[in-house]
C-alpha cells in the first residue's frame, strides 16, 4: 500500500536534472515545511502534522497549498514504509535547506530504525548552518541528537521512549512530561496527537490563529494545547532519575489494564523481586504495588474527568476487577466517588 504525499508541484532543486534547477523557486506561502521520514516512521504523527498544515493552508479542506506547502524530502527517492507497513513517497530531493521555514524528521520504532544515510546529516547540518530551524516529531529528537544538532537544547520525547533516550546518550534529560518543547531553533514533540498541536502552534505563528484553530477542529481536536500540557503518562508525584525504577514504571504502563505482578516486572527486567523494591523504597519512599496501584488511579481519573467512559468502562481500562473495586479505591485515594470527580471536572 503506498501513499503520495500531497505537495504543490515539486520545487526544482540542486540535485534536480530538471533543467530549471538553476532557479530558486519564489515561495509564495507564509509556511514552508520539508519532512524526512525515518524508516519505520509512525504514520500517525506525521498524518496529524502534515493535515494541519493540510487544512490550514485552504478554505474549508480543499487541500491547496496556498497558504502553507508541505515537501516529503528523500536523498534516494524510494519509498518510506511506516510502522504499520504503509508506504510514502518522496515529492522531492533534499535541495537547499532554505526553500523552507522548518525541517521536520519524523521518527519511529527505534529497535527497527537504523542511523540516517550521511546524506540526511550533511543536510540537516546544512539547515542548521542556514539557520533554518529543525524539528523532531516523535523519535525524531533521536535523531537531531545522533547528529549532534541537539547539544545544549532542551528536547522532549515520549515518556514511552524517556528510557531508551537515558540509555542511548549521555549529557541531556529528554523532557517526557510535557507535549512538545520549543527551545530557539529547536522543536520537539513527543508523537501522536502532540505532533498537530505543534503544527498548530507553526501555523498560528506564521499564518494566523483562525487557520490553526479551523484545522484542529475540522480534525475533531478541540482546542490547541500549549507545550507544557502535561503527557498523559506517568503521575508527576512519581517522577524519578532512577532507571531501574523508569524501566518498571514503563512496563507497569504497558499493561495497565491487565496488571502484572511485581515478580512478573522483576523477571522481565533481569532483577529480582526484592532490588525492584530497594530501588523504589529508596527512589520514592513506596512500594512498587503502591506505586502501581497510584499510576491505575491516576488514570482512572484522567479518564473520569476527560472522557464520557462509563465508570465501568474505565474500570477495565484501568486494571480494576470493577466499578465498585474503582469506586472504592478511587474514594480512598482522592474522598470523593468517581460520579462526583467528573461532575466537579464540568
């Protein structure tokens, strides 16, 4: 299954053969955005990104880059396949960087994803050089940094991914409490819906509030959230440096609504039953069944004040046998039922 990426008629380029190649191209739109997709790319972030730039640059959702254009750039011109196995196309060469206002590398599933062709590093550098800003849109920060165009800037990656950022590099804590972070010429955001709040915050900056706010709400988003909107990840009051404890919380998060035991965790881990227990007494002064059973809550509240689930429902999201096991607990934790939580929420 392949995909073309919607785009005005391609920009001749340096590397182009097109005779015209030689001409820079006028840019006529208020916002210019080139993407590299990362192979195994998450097709989500970028769909979101680019349709608001999509439904921005039009009236209604006619889809004509006027006021905002869009490139899908590639050294090679071959099709990118995505996470889920679909496939898009290039519309141009990479060029010159400075045909457009930001440069966009959009990332993905990391065990699958091997480093950027040193094409894409001279190019990104050379954005750099010409002080076009670069943006990461999921993994993409992973990227920026193996490039060394992320030293000495804030960068934000999904909590998700918090570890594997730990792991991999030394000299930065990636921000995974928030939804994107801009830091000067660097943007990052953390992947998902996060990533059409970013481009609603470009377009908003570039082209106006009212063509930011019309392509969320036409793409059902309600409103556009600012960058420190909190990551619906862990509880802030559950922070901690400690890896160990990072890991299990990321495994406690991934079965959420099927709960493992703390043994389970531990064996998965390569630890045993009691370090994980050192690790958390010692990080956060709690259990790990505590502090699972505080991340469940925690939850179970995001989804009692945010959505119209049924507390039956988010009882099952949430690990909880049922609503009167959710009801009880939930009342211990925070003195009031969930029906009465969602109606102080409204």
């Amino acid at each position: 299954m392949a995909v073309s990426a919607l785009s005005n008629s391609p920009r001749p380029t340096a590397r182009s053969t097109d005779p015209r190649a030689a001409k820079k191209p006028t840019k006529a739109s208020r916002l210019s955005v080139g993407f590299i997709l990362t192979r195994r790319f998450t097709l989500c972030a970028f769909a979101n990104f680019i349709d608001v730039l999509r439904l921005a640059a039009d009236e209604g959702d006619r889809s004509r880059p006027i006021l905002c254009d869009w490139s899908v750039l590639s050294h090679t011109m071959d099709p990118v396949v995505a996470s889920c196995g679909v496939s898009v196309s290039a519309t141009e060469r990479l060029g010159d960087p400075s045909r457009f206002d930001y440069i966009v590398v959009v990332g993905g599933l990391m065990d699958e994803t091997p480093d950027l062709d040193p094409a894409y590093h001279r190019f990104l550098h050379l954005a750099a050089e010409k002080n076009v800003p670069l943006i990461g849109v999921c993994t993409g920060a992973f990227f920026l940094y193996r490039a060394g165009l992320l030293d000495g800037y804030k960068c934000c990656v999904s909590w998700y991914s918090h570890s594997d950022f730990l792991e991999q590099f030394e000299g930065i804590v990636p921000v995974s409490d928030q939804i994107f972070v801009v830091d000067r010429d660097r943007l990052t955001c953390s992947g998902g819906v996060s990533s059409a709040h970013l481009a609603a915050y470009l377009v908003d900056k570039h082209v106006g509030r009212a063509q930011a706010t019309k392509s969320l709400h036409i793409m059902i988003i309600d409103d556009a959230l600012q960058p420190d909107k909190p990551q619906p990840g862990l509880p802030l009051e559950l922070k901690t440096q400690d890896p160990i404890v990072q890991r299990a919380f990321l495994l406690m998060q991934q079965n959420i609504d099927s709960p493992i035991s703390i043994q389970d965790v531990a064996n998965r881990m390569g630890k045993s039953k009691r370090q994980i227990e050192r690790h958390f007494r010692k990080a956060l002064n709690t259990s790990p069944q505590a502090a699972y059973l505080d991340m469940r809550l925690d939850m179970s509240k995001h989804l009692i004040e945010k959505t119209q689930k049924s507390v039956a429902q988010v009882a099952v999201d949430c690990g909880f046998c049922d609503s009167s096991h959710l009801s009880r607990m939930f009342r211990r934790r925070y003195g009031v039922t969930p029906h009465s939580a969602r109606s102080l929420a409204h």
